[in-house]
C-alpha cells in the first residue's frame, strides 16, 4: 500500500489550523501539529490545545505528531521540521497557518502605526513573515526530492486595506480596523507563490496563497476581546469552508492548477459544490461549528 500522506501545519491548535488539521485527518493523512505548547490553550483562559488535536487526529485513524513550535524562533523551526522528517521521512503539505495576533495595547492587530511598540512590529515580521519564507525553504527543498507537494501560506487577504475606494468612510486603524502592519506583511507573503512557482512548477510543487475568509473560527468569549478589528461573526462562514477548500486542493493531483494562485476558500467551495450554502453558513451564536459536522469528500490520498 502506497504510503500515507503528511501535513505539517503551524498554527493547529485553534481555528482555522485545527480545522483543517482535522479534515485532513479524515482524509488519509497524517499530521505534524504545531503550536506555541502542547497543553496551554493558545490564548490564556480558552479552550483548545494542540495535544487535544493530536488526539483526535489519531482518533480518526491517523499518525499525529505534536510539536511546541515558538514561530519566533528560528532554531526551533528547523528543528521541528527535522523531527517531522525523523518521524514521517516525508512531508506532503505545509500549511502556514500561523501568525501574529496581539489586539492588545502592546500589539500591532489593533493599533495606530504610530502607537505600536517597536519590539512589536518585529514580532510580527518574524512571526508572520520570515517564518512562512523559512518554512517555504524548507518544504521547498524536501519536496524537491520528492519531486511533489503543496506548499499552502494562508493570508488574511488584508491587502485591500490599500484601495482607497474599499476603506473610504470606514474607521481608521485603532478606532475598529486592522493595523498597518497586517496589510503590510500580507503584501510581503502573498508574493510567495506569484515569485516562486516557476522555480518549483518542474518538480511537481504548487506553492499558493490561500484566503480562509471571515471565519467563525474563535469562540463568542475572544469576539469581545477583538472586536475592534472588524470581525463580523454574523458574516462569516463555518471553519469547514477553508477545510474543505484545502482538502480539495491538495488531494486534486493537480498541482499545476494552483500553483501561484490566490485560492479564496469560499469561491473553490461554492464553484466546486463542495459544500451546502447551509454547511457554509451555519447559525453564528451557536459557536464555532466542527469541521466533523460536514460529512467527508469521496476522495482518497492513499
């Protein structure tokens, strides 16, 4: 039997990652789950941890391999990387589903490019930008020998904070709008793929950028912590939206076909009928709904 496929994704203890670490669970593959830890809940006093991830991963019959992986730290990357390879000998996806947020005063989600502490912009370059260009390098290069793979870099599609004619009339950063500094580091990683996929196109590699959406991916406790940023829980769709999406993606076989592309989960979703308008759309103030509650594609990786 052909062996199993392998995801290594940043960010999976929560949200968006945690869903898509699940989905692709049910469809044949095994994960390497990253997170700041292994026990503690992503943000003090909320539920989810990557070791409860990890146990449901294996729960749906596949391998799950839990790892603390500070995004800071660029030791800690390689090494993570290393013991996934250790551990699977190979790596089929990478999603970089991890990023900087901090709406606090000391952060930049939420701030006036003029109110944020230096040490904080230098958090969000390192977090959100050179550790998706060292993951990227890395996949890149393991990949090459495999002479196959999908490198997925999940963006926030805030780059349309830029077009005066989208923001007119709505409130500057600080007063209910992101911060600069997300814009500006979009901009940076979602040029990835568009610079990159010529590079990687021969080998069989489709490096993409992939917008989530609005999603209800946190639970009615952390709306009212960011609430300032303009999230709309009442406007978004199910976190089985980019699931699905992505699972469609890298379970096509056709990696020519997304490589250098911006991939918006909710249009794939819709174009591929990969989901009910229901499914997508489930009743906000009930929750976050579990990606489980969608039944599985008809595909096989394996």
């Amino acid at each position: 039997m052909t062996e199993r496929k392998v995801a290594f994704i940043t960010g999976a203890a929560r949200g968006i990652g945690r869903a898509i670490a699940i989905d692709l669970a049910r469809h044949g593959f095994d994960l390497v789950l990253t997170s700041r830890s292994l026990e503690k809940p992503t943000f003090a006093n909320k539920p989810g941890t990557l070791r409860e991830v990890a146990d449901r991963v294996e729960a749906l019959g596949g391998r799950a391999l839990p790892l603390a992986l500070d995004l800071l730290e660029p030791d800690q990357i390689k090494r993570a990387w290393q013991e996934a390879i250790d551990t699977f000998g190979r790596i089929d996806v990478l999603v970089t589903s991890g990023n900087y947020i901090e709406p606090g005063p000391t952060g930049t989600y939420s701030n006036k490019f003029i109110d944020v502490p230096w040490d904080a912009f230098e958090r969000h370059v390192r977090i959100t930008g050179l550790s998706c260009l060292y993951l990227n390098q890395l996949a890149v290069k393991q990949m090459m020998k495999q002479k196959s793979g999908y490198i997925v870099n999940v963006t926030q599609n805030a780059t349309w904070l830029n077009d005066d004619a989208l923001v007119d009339g709505l409130p500057l950063p600080g007063e209910g709008m992101p911060g600069m500094a997300v814009s500006v580091m979009r901009g940076i990683t979602d040029r990835i793929p568009r610079t990159l996929k010529r590079e990687v196109a021969p080998y069989g590699i489709a490096v993409l950028t992939f917008d989530p959406g609005m999603t209800i991916s946190v639970d009615k406790g952390l709306w009212d912590e960011v609430g300032t940023i303009g999230y709309r829980p009442d406007i978004a769709h199910s976190v089985a939206v980019p699931a699905r999406a992505l699972t469609y993606v890298v379970t096509s076989g056709d990696p020519a076909r997304f490589n250098g592309q911006l991939v918006v989960a909710q249009d794939l979703v819709r174009q591929e009928k990969l989901l009910s308008e229901a499914e997508m759309f489930p009743d906000w103030q009930q929750g976050i709904q579990d990606v489980e509650d969608v039944a599985p594609l008809q595909v096989a990786t394996a």
